[in-house]
C-alpha cells in the first residue's frame, strides 16, 4: 500500500511503480475522499502510459461516495464494515433492541446494493475488510471487541453480496494482535463453510511495526495460517517505505510452496482442542518447564539429552530436568507408556520433515491422545546464512505452537556461519512477543502509514523507540491517523496518534488525554503522560 497523498498523481505512480519492481502484484491506495477517488483515474492511467498495468485497489473509510467513484476507475475497491455505514466509532456503549439492530442493517443493504450495482457494470471486484480497531459500535454492542464480532461484521456485507449474485468477493479480518488475527480468520472460514460459503481470503497483521519485530510478528500470523491452507493474497505491514515490505511477502510465500505435496502426515485432533479458542495444554512441572510457568528460550543444555535409541540411559537418569529428543515416528504405544510413568522428563518435539509444522502438531496431539502430559519444546534445526530469512521460517514454523499454546519452550538452532548466537536469542524470544506469550521488551503496536498519514512516521517511531525501548511490557501504540488508531491500539498503554496535519493526539488506553499536540513537541508530551501515570523507569543504559 502506498504512503504518499493520493492528490500527488506522480509521487504516487513513482511509489507504486518501486512497490510493482520489487515484485508486488497489486497495490492499495487510500481514497479518504472523493477528489482522491477521482485522482486515482489521473494514476491509473499514467501507469499505464509507463506500461504499468498491475491492478490498484482503492482504500475506503467513512465514505461511500468515494467507493462509488473508485469503482468506476480501479479494479479493486476495499471497504471497511466498522465504518461503511455506520457512524465514527465512539467507544460509546449502547444497546439495540433486535428490531432496532435489524434495521441498522436494513440501512447498510440500502446503501450498500447501489455499490455492488456500480461494480458489476464496471467489473470492478471488492474486498471487505474487517479491522479489529475499527469495529463499528454497533457491532461491539452486541459481540463485543470479539472474534465473533469481527466475523459478523464480515458476514453482514458477505451475506448481501450472495443475496444479490455478486460474487467477485474477497475477504479479510485483520489485528494487531497475532492470536486474534488468526483464530478470527480460523472462525471466519468455519462460517463461511457453514453457509456454503467459499470466498478468498486476504491475510495480514496490521500495525505489525519495523525491524526485526515486524517480520517476525507478520510471519507468525500469515504463516500460521497459510501452513493451514488458508489464504490467498497476503500483505507485510511494516512501518517502513512500502516497497520494503514486498521481499518478506516473498520470503513467506517462497517458504510455504516449499512444502507443496508433501508427504502425507496421519494424525488425530485432540478432542479437547478449540482452534478458535485454545487453551494452554496442561503438563507437569519439570525444572522450569511446563505446569503453567512463563515459556523458555533454550540456548545452552546443561541436563543431559537424550534421544529414543537411548531409552534405557534415559530412564536411569534422574537429574530434573532431563531432555528426551524424539520424532513422530519414535511415539509409538510404547513409548507413550514410558513418559506416562516418567514425571522428571521435558520432550523435544524434533522434525526433519518437509512440513515440519504438521509432523510436530501431529506429535503433540498424539501425545495429548495418549494421556501423556510431559512439558514440550519445539526444537528446529537450519542452515541459514541470511537472517531475514532465518527470522521469517522460524517465526512460520514455531509461532504457532505458542499461539495455539500447545508448547513449553522453544529451541532454534542454526548449523551455518554468520549467524550469531545473539540473533538465534533475539529470533527465539521475539516469536515469543509476537505470539504474546512471553513479553521481555517494549511492545510497540505502529502502523505502516498510508494518504493519511500525518506525520513523519518513521522518524517518528525512531524516537519514540530510542526514548521507551527500555519500558519492559509497557504497550505503545503509534497510529497515522484516526481509521484504526484507537481501536486497534485499544490493549495498549498509550497511544500516539495523527489528528491533523502536524498535530498529535495523545491516549491513555482508549482514553484521548491530550489533543492537537505540535508534533515537534509530541514525543516529549509522551514521556511526561508515560511519567504522570507512574510508568516510567530510568534506563540502566
């Protein structure tokens, strides 16, 4: 998606054509009004003149009109349920009678048909996209800041498409949060299948952030998903200059075609097991893994490891912990029975396989089937020399087991140079963050900007990270503008948000505390707010 002013018709097409060379096979543009919708027909057809034909999607909040325009011009058009229809959000509680909510939804149909008719004489496709922060507060009156509420949301506007034959649909339900993200998208799907629904869905992990958190936290809620088989067009949101965001898109699909036909994996799901709803599976106490303590990052093994060729070393052992490396095929009756009679022992779930995911999962199920409640790690071996792509396929292949809670550490290990033990540290427990099991840094919840942006945001997020880096668990969010910033940054701590052209607004929760604060003077307003509330500490740096 694209950052700059939709009105600058060549600092557009100069961004788009940077975002289509480094690989991109569509691009968004806001239209947050209709001289912007109308812009986007002076865009299109410069690209064309360059011989760009890629499709543009049109970027829709708050205003119909303009998604009417847009649809006469790109091939795309993407509207947000929040706020498509109904009023600005304002966190305000109210109730619906069930007549009064039905006819709320009677408003969107009226207005929301001549749309789709518009789209079908120009064969325009569209996206309904959901934001878990900008749930409309008709929806949150009913569902609440919910899963649920996100799915309804989709499915009110989905259920008018069928009803009216429209049918170039595609869907996506976007957090900030990984754990929401995916277990929404898991939810939708259920649905969808349920009323005999089978549309595409876009994946992504909004307000992702930059740097090394940005990648690892996309790539464990798309990859999670996409190990599943869901999913068909994906987007990196980093709060970097968009064309840098195509190569980690890349790197995560190259990643799963990897695993195309690969050899088939037998296993039985748990029947205690809710995907749209996990809960941690429950182990005993071994050292410092497992019985409900906090997750670990293995780096160096002191107990000793064994592996299942080593099954009578390993039950003469009897040093707390010890470490029993095995692999699906080693998980017979047998051995099920050993580790039930064994209570000192931690199992490294190890996989060679090509879909290491399913292997593992498979191994874990098998073990929750056979009554065996060991602590778990999942342990992954590679040969990387690039760091970046080290960080993407570990955040795929080990993210979810701690979004879905079904492990006690995590073990990552690299057999190539030019990786260092620090970086191997820093990726173990940033999918930890990611997946929010395991908090050990400042988490900051910043979005990749767009049109409406109206601040510098990467210089920014750069000062506001130099000055809080070392606020442990403190949550700041770092929005561009008003369309998800409160709502997506509900969780957080403070909120850093453009209200005007140089002017920020400042939160405390969902609380605005502070309005219209000159920019130049915003990051400072945001350590004093961080110190009146008595969550400031004194770096040791």
């Amino acid at each position: 998606m694209t950052n700059t002013s939709t009105m600058d018709t060549n600092g557009s097409v100069e961004q788009c054509i940077r975002i289509i060379d480094a690989g991109g096979e569509y691009v968004r543009l806001t239209a947050q009004g209709i001289r912007e919708a109308g812009n986007l027909k002076n865009i299109r057809e410069e690209l064309n003149k360059r011989g760009y034909n890629t499709p543009l999607v049109a970027d829709i909040h708050f205003n119909p009109k303009a998604a009417d325009s847009a649809a006469g011009t790109v091939e795309k058009v993407r509207i947000n349920p929040g706020n498509y229809v109904d009023p600005v959000k304002t966190f305000a509680k109210f109730e619906y009678t069930d007549e009064e909510y039905a006819a709320e939804v009677e408003k969107i149909k009226e207005r929301f048909i001549p749309f789709l008719n518009i789209c079908k004489d120009n064969n325009t496709a569209i996206r309904i996209g959901v934001n878990h922060g900008s749930l409309s507060d008709r929806i949150m009156s009913r569902y609440g800041d919910t899963p649920l509420g996100m799915v309804e949301s989709c499915m009110e506007f989905l259920r008018i498409c069928v009803s009216e034959n429209f049918s170039d649909v595609v869907l996506s339900i976007k957090a900030s949060i990984t754990s929401v993200m995916v277990r929404t998208v898991r939810l939708l799907v259920d649905c969808m299948e349920k009323e005999n629904m089978f549309f595409p869905l876009h994946l992504g992990v909004t307000e992702a952030g930059d740097g090394e958190d940005g990648r690892i936290k996309s790539a464990v809620g798309i990859g999670a998903l996409l190990m599943e088989g869901i999913g068909d067009t994906i987007r990196v949101s980093l709060s970097e200059d968009p064309e840098f965001e195509i190569p980690v898109c890349r790197k995560i699909v190259d990643y799963v075609k990897e695993k195309e036909d690969h050899p088939v994996i037998s296993g039985i799901i748990f029947s205690g097991y809710h995907s749209f709803d996990p809960e941690r599976r429950k182990s005993f106490k071994a050292g410092k893994f497992g019985g409900g303590q906090p997750l670990v990052v293995i780096e160096d093994i002191v107990s000793p490891v064994f592996n299942a060729g080593q099954s009578a070393d390993w039950k003469k052992c009897d040093l707390i912990p010890k470490f029993l490396v095995l692999g699906l095929s080693d998980l017979d009756d047998e051995m099920l029975f050993l580790l039930k009679q064994d209570r000192n022992t931690v199992v490294v779930v190890e996989s060679n396989h090509r879909f290491s995911v399913g292997e593992q999962k498979a191994f874990i199920h098998r073990l929750w089937n056979g009554g065996v409640d060991n602590p778990v790690v999942i342990k992954r071996v590679y040969n990387e020399t690039d760091v970046e792509s080290l960080r993407i396929k570990a955040a795929m292949d080990c993210g979810v087991f701690f979004l879905d809670m079904l492990a006690d550490g995590i073990w990552i290990q690299n057999t190539s140079f030019g990786i260092s033990p620090d970086e191997l540290k820093s990726i173990s427990y940033g999918i930890l963050q990611a997946t929010g099991r395991l908090i050990t840094k400042t988490e900051y919840i910043s979005c990749p900007g767009c049109g409406r942006t109206l601040f510098d945001l990467q210089s920014t997020i750069k000062k506001i990270k130099a000055a809080t880096n070392h606020l442990k668990g403190l949550k700041i969010g770092i929005m561009g503008c008003i369309v998800n910033g409160p709502g997506e940054m509900a969780d957080a701590d403070y909120g850093y948000v453009g209200a005007g052209p140089g002017k920020i607004s400042l939160y405390k929760g969902k609380e605005c505390v502070e309005k219209n604060i000159p920019a130049e003077r915003a990051v400072e307003s945001l350590i004093n707010l961080i110190k009146k509330h008595g969550d400031w500490k004194e770096s040791d740096g």
